[in-house]
C-alpha cells in the first residue's frame, strides 16, 4: 500500500522557502510583463534561464506553448 503525500510538509521543507518564494515572483513577473492572462495556457519562456543567470527583461522573454517550453528545460 503506497504512503499518504504529505502536502503540509512539502510545501514547510520547499515550496515554502524564501528562495523559492522569490522564484515564483519572478515567474510571475514574467507573465505579467508579455501579457499573459490568467487561464492563458502558453508560458513564458526564459531565452537564458534564471537559474543560469538569465533575467526577465523583454529580450530575454518569450511566450512559446507548454509542450515547447517543458521541452527545453534548464539548459
């Protein structure tokens, strides 16, 4: 029998965490500055990802759909 997730203590040890807390901001940001509505189902893309020192200016932003930008990853 599989164990019960513990969402409570996930989002304590991870999502909870100031770091992770000012990655989603970013995320946010960069929907809000191409326009992207709430229930849109493209995604903004980081040309240079912020996790390899990417930023959000407009240069470095793109909307490209879900499949594609799953796709590439933090390359």
């Amino acid at each position: 029998m599989a164990t019960k997730r513990d969402y409570a203590k996930e989002y304590r040890e991870y999502q909870g965490t100031p770091e992770q807390l000012r990655r989603q901001s970013e995320r946010h940001k960069a929907r809000r500055k191409m326009g992207l509505k709430t229930g849109d189902p493209r995604e903004v893309d980081h040309k240079v990802p912020l996790s390899k020192g990417g930023s959000n200016s407009r240069i470095n932003l793109r909307v490209v759909s879900r499949t594609t930008n799953r796709k590439k990853g933090a390359r």
